[in-house]
C-alpha cells in the first residue's frame, strides 16, 4: 500500500517501452527543471492543451513557493535529472475535498503509460489525504487524456469554458454520486 512517505522517496515506474522513470513529490529544489519541462518538454499544442495560462518562470515561482503547502499534492516524472511529467492535484476553497487536478507528459513521453501512473498516484494521495474525489477540467477535443480518465474512473459531470472544456469528476465512494 502506498504511503505519503513513498511520494516523498518516489517510486519507480516501468513505462510502454521498457524504460524506468521516478515518479517523487516536487521539491523546492525543482524549479529550474519544472521550468525547462514547460518551456522544452511541450510542445506548443501540448501547452494549449494543458494550460490557458502562460507556462512561465513566474508560474514556476509560484509553484516553488508552495511545494510543501498541505492542500497541494504536486508530482514529478524524472529521466535522470530531466522533467518529464507533471501532474498536481489542489484543493478548492469551495469545495476542499474534491481537489482539481492537472496533468502534463513531455511529448517525447505520451502514449507510454506515465499519464496513467501519475494520475493514479494522484488518485491515491488523494486518498490518503481524506479526500472524497477529485476533478478536472479537460478539452473535449484532447480524445486521448478523456479516454485515460475515463478508464480511471471519471464521469464528465458538465463543460466549461465556454463549453470547450469537459467537467470530469472521480468520486472515491460510489455510492455517495
């Protein structure tokens, strides 16, 4: 059973092609390869699709200054020293325990299973930490991470966005939805 101390250490993870990949918590120390992720690591449709604000050094300040904040869960994939998923979970003010989710994987790495691997950590810290589910925001036009979350077990529950984007929600007991 995984342990909010195993996040910590990481977790090796055995992808598609055979590659191993560390799968830790996101340190303080991370913020120049959280920064190369976003700025080399995506491309730019890649971007678009995980994000509607800029992936800047600005957006990684903020990220490092909450990397040991409770209410955030926020995940690393590393190939060595190199970034190449990222994947956080983050409770909302309105609604702390159906924290939001969000998901990012190098384009030199999608396809691979590390989507999946992240998102079931994420689903799992978030059960250690109490959480009834999770949500996400995901464009209707990205098939691929619909048809993941799907498979983990999220329901799309409405859009917004202007209706470009789907609402999906896990409900860790599924009698409660």
């Amino acid at each position: 059973m995984l342990t909010l101390l195993d996040l910590e250490l990481g977790i090796w993870v055995t992808l598609k092609n055979n590659e191993r990949v560390l799968i830790r918590r996101f340190r303080r120390t991370d913020g120049d390869a959280l920064y190369d992720f976003f700025i080399n690591g995506l491309s730019e449709q890649s971007k678009r699709l995980y994000s509607l604000q800029p992936l800047d050094w600005s957006l990684v300040q903020v990220v490092v200054s909450e990397a040991d904040a409770p209410q955030v869960l926020r995940l690393i994939a590393l190939r060595g020293e190199q970034i190449i998923g990222y994947a956080y979970w983050r409770q909302q003010l309105f609604n702390p325990k159906i924290p939001i989710v969000s998901i990012a994987v190098a384009d030199s790495h999608q396809g691979l299973g590390l989507g999946r691997a992240l998102m079931e950590l994420l689903i799992e810290g978030a059960q250690l930490k109490g959480m009834e589910g999770l949500e996400l925001h995901v464009f209707k036009h990205n098939h691929r991470a619909v048809t993941l979350y799907r498979k983990l077990g999220f329901k799309i529950v409405g859009d917004t966005d202007n209706g470009r984007q789907w609402i999906m929600m896990l409900w860790f007991d599924p009698y409660e939805r």
